[in-house]
C-alpha cells in the first residue's frame, strides 16, 4: 500500500480498514457517486451513524438517477420513434417516385388519344 493511502486528514475513522475507502475506489475507478456511497457505507458507524448511511442512500439514488432514469428511458424511446417515422417517410417517398413515371406516362398516354 502506498503511503499516501496510510494517512487519513481528519479523524481516525478509516485508520482500523484494512482496505482504505479512497484507495479500493480509485484503484477501481469508481464514478463520483458510487464512490462516495461507499466511503459513507464504510464509515458511518465510526463517524456520522444514520446521518451517513443516508448520505450512502442519497449517492445511490443518485447513480440511479444519471444511469437508469425514467427521462433516460424517455428520450431512448423517442428516438426509436423517431427513426421509424424517418424510415417510414423514405419508404413512403420511394414508393411516390416510384409511381410518378407510371401515372406521368398513363396521362401522355391518355392525352395523346384525344390528339
């Protein structure tokens, strides 16, 4: 363990870890969220008690929020839509230009009848 890791700035309260919180998230590269959930988990019983465990709580819904939120879900969904609509409007389109020379060529037809 680096040296770094063995000195704590304020309090004791990770001194008794064998893994220190801050070392286990930044080996592991945890997001902002996730890792101060954990360093909350960890010590809320040598320092904040229930004020901590709901400082934990409150990171995880956070990480909730920014990875699994209903508004994620949302836009996900409208972009879906979005290109079906897109696809449905080029098919659409194709099959129109598709005609257009049959119809145009009916219609001469027609008029070169009644010449």
């Amino acid at each position: 363990m680096s040296d770094v890791y063995k000195k704590q700035v304020g309090g004791s309260h990770y001194q008794s870890m064998i893994i220190q919180p801050s070392e286990f998230i930044n080996k592991n590269n945890l997001p902002f969220a996730e890792g101060n959930a954990i360093k909350y988990l960890c010590r809320h019983k040598q320092k904040g008690q229930k004020k901590d465990l709901e400082k934990a709580i409150h990171y995880c819904q956070m990480a909730i929020d920014r990875d699994y939120s209903e508004k994620k879900d949302f836009l996900e969904e409208a972009e879906k839509e979005k290109k079906e609509l897109e696809e449905s409007y080029k098919e659409s389109k194709r099959q129109t230009e598709e005609r257009k020379p049959k119809e145009w060529i009916k219609g001469y037809n027609k008029w070169k009848e009644t010449k």
